[in-house]
C-alpha cells in the first residue's frame, strides 16, 4: 500500500462517525486499519438507511449510504469483545498496532480489560485515542454526547439560521455532523503528533477527545469575537459577523454568494452594480465602516442585485476578480466542471455491488500518491484473513471461534 503512512496499524473500535472518520482518513494516507465490530450487527451505521447501496440489478444490499462515507480503506473482523476470547484477541491485535482508535462512554472498555492501562501493558508503545461526547474529565463525563446535541450545546446552532425577527427564524443543526466530523479530523492531528512524540522518545500515550471540546474550539473567530466583546453573537443568516457585503444575495432567478474581502473588491462590485454613489460615500470606504452600516447598506446592494440572473452576475463578477458563487445542490457540485476536473469521486470494486462511488481525501500529495484500493468492507470481510496474517490462527482455531460466537 502506498500512502505516507503506510508504515502504521490502527485497530478501530469506534463506530458511527466521529471514531471511524479519523480511522478512514488514516487509511486513506495508507495506514492498515483493522475495524472491529460486533457479530452479526456490526457498526450501527450499516443500518442508518435509506439510501442503501445497490447491487448491479438495482436491489439493496445491506450497506447503508452513512456507513459508506467513513469506512473506506479498512479491514472489518468481527470480535465479541464481551468474550474473555475475543478481549485477548483484541489485546494480542493491539501488541501488534501503532494506534487504537474507541468511542465507547468514559469507563466502558474497562470491564472488558481493554482501557488504556490494559493495552498499555502489553504495549507501552501504543497510541491509545478516545472519543467521547464530553471527555474523560468534568461533571458531564458520563453522559452520551451526539451531534446534533453538541451543535446545540457548543453554541453552534446560536450561530447558525435565520436572524430572530425575520421569517424562518430560529437556530438551525448544520446539514452534516460537523461536530463529530471536526472531533475525528483533531483527531488525526493528535494522533500524528503523538506519533511524533512517540518516534522521538518511545512514549505511547492516550489522547482525550471531546465533542463538545472540539465544537467549543472551532468557533474559531465566533468565539474570538465574544472573548473579545464580551457579546455574544447572534444567528445572521448567511451573513458574516466581520465582512461586509459576504452572504447569500438575491439575483433575478434566484442566490448567489457574494464574498467581498476587502474595499478593492468592493470597488470593483459596486461599479459593475451601478453602484457608483455607494462606491463614493465614504461611510462605506472601509470594511469596518461596512460592518457598521450594514443595515443601509445590503438593501442597496439587494436591490442592485435583483437586476440581472445568476449566471450574468457570476459572469461579470468573476471575470472582474470579484470572489462569488452558485448555491449549488449535490447533484450541481457532482456536475461542477472543477470538481470532476480534480478527481473528488473516486470508484471502487465491492463484494455485494460490483461498484461503490466515496468521495475522495482532499489531500493530494506530491511524494507519496494516496490509492483506495479497498472499498468500505461489508461486515466481517477480513476476519479470517486478519487472524491468519496478524495472530497466525490455524483454521481449526478459527472455526472453534466462530462456534462460539466470539468471531
């Protein structure tokens, strides 16, 4: 396998999305990933359908499109770690791993023998990451966290939707699960840096991750924006807390997204708007005048913009350097010229479809070129195979597991 990190072997136990998208990113840098799931069942999100994937005569097979977008790339045994059999077949897995990747509550994998001092001692090596809704520490450790919940709590969703006052108000859940798919991506970037650590001192060590933590700390200048103030910000729309004109905007057809970073490119907009007077005034010379006087001054945009369709506004400001936008719908951004261009869906074999589309790592590398030659597995794809390679189980041995329901 190529990939800059095809040196490395993560065991995944995590399950539904914020665990098993660090895992596939790991994978798609080329680590070996070993996912572990429950017997028969496996991973809840196998079952988070419709849309199921279809087989070539159009019948649905038992992966679910939710399951397909973070499992890529990984091997899939299944091990009933509630057995003393399949705890030491994951502790003996886990001598062999640079990684260990859960997302069980504070305390869960520890009647089974398989919390971080557990692992630790039979290797001391081992990054040992845990994901959980509220951390290990603090009065709120024990509770479950999901996303939707953590966009709530994290002040995401005070951010997010129509202003109070106006049609449609009230807070809005972002369309995808940001906050588990913000937890796995700090993830991946504690667990290269304690690999880092570990490659310079021979140190393992367990990393503790949050959701609400991590939901807290990418509110990035929201939150600067309230530490610094003092008050808190209010929910805009598709406007932004410090640029003006940068939101939705209406055309003769429809939106499109205005993005003005600064007053060269407001110049540029208003002469193409036959903005000729608001160009001039000098309350609106500075972005931070704009911000100010924003009230007056997005109607007589709005009402500029009215004027001409999207297309033509999309025409005349990009030719002109002026940074805009479609709004587009799934099937427009699978359409967009650019984003076939750069490869963004990537097409690969599957046992039970014949075919499965995912789309891409963003990450393209110069030196060390990502493949995807393993499409998200279907449940227990790997587990003779990884018990063979990884523990060098006999066949008899593995048949006496299966009868127990321990694989």
């Amino acid at each position: 396998m190529s990939g800059p990190l095809a040196h490395l072997k993560v065991l995944d136990l995590s399950r539904i999305l914020a665990g098993p998208w660090a895992g596939q990113v790991l994978a798609d840098f080329g680590a070996e990933v070993i996912k572990v799931e429950r017997p028969e069942r496996g991973d809840d999100t196998r079952h988070w359908g419709p849309p199921f994937l279809r087989d070539p005569e159009g019948n649905d097979t038992s992966e679910a499109a939710y399951y397909l977008s973070a499992n890529r790339g990984k091997k899939s045994i299944t091990v009933d770690i509630t057995q003393a059999e399949g705890q030491q077949l994951i502790l003996k897995l886990a001598q062999q791993c640079d990684v260990l990747l859960e997302n069980y509550k504070v305390g869960g994998l520890k009647k089974y023998g398989l919390d971080y001092e557990s692992v630790r001692s039979v290797n001391p090596r081992i990054v040992y990451c845990s994901i959980t809704g509220f951390g290990q520490t603090g009065p709120y450790a024990s509770r479950a966290g999901y996303d939707a919940m953590i966009q709530g709590m994290g002040g995401l969703m005070s951010l997010t939707g129509v202003p109070d006052g106006e049609p449609g108000a009230g807070p809005q859940k972002v369309g995808v699960a940001v906050a588990d798919l913000m937890t796995g991506m700090y993830a991946v970037s504690g667990i290269l840096a304690a690999i880092i650590h570990r490659d310079r001192t021979g140190e393992g060590q367990q990393l503790d991750l949050a959701l609400l933590d991590t939901q807290v700390a990418w509110l990035a200048n929201q939150a600067q924006n309230f530490l610094t103030s003092g008050e808190a910000p209010r929910r805009q729309g598709t406007a932004h807390p410090n640029i003006v004109p940068y939101q939705a905007v209406p055309a003769s057809d429809g939106y499109f997204m205005l993005a003005v970073g600064n007053d060269a490119q407001f110049q540029k907009f208003c002469a193409i708007a036959g903005l000729d007077d608001v160009a001039a005034d000098p309350a609106y010379a500075s972005n931070k005048g704009r911000v100010m006087a924003r009230q007056t001054l997005m109607p007589r945009i709005e009402l500029a913009t009215r004027k001409h369709p999207s297309a033509w506004w999309l025409k005349m400001l990009s030719e002109a350097l002026v940074p805009c936008g479609p709004i587009n719908d799934l099937e427009q951004v699978f359409a967009d010229p650019q984003v076939q261009a750069r490869g963004m869906v990537v097409e690969q074999d599957h046992p039970t479809a014949a075919k499965v589309k995912t789309v891409r790592n963003p990450v393209i590398f110069s030196a060390s070129a990502l493949e995807y030659p393993q499409a998200p597995p279907i449940l227990g794809e790997h587990t003779t195979e990884i018990l063979k390679s990884e523990l060098s189980l006999s066949e008899e041995e593995i048949e006496m597991l299966h009868s127990q329901g321990v694989i």
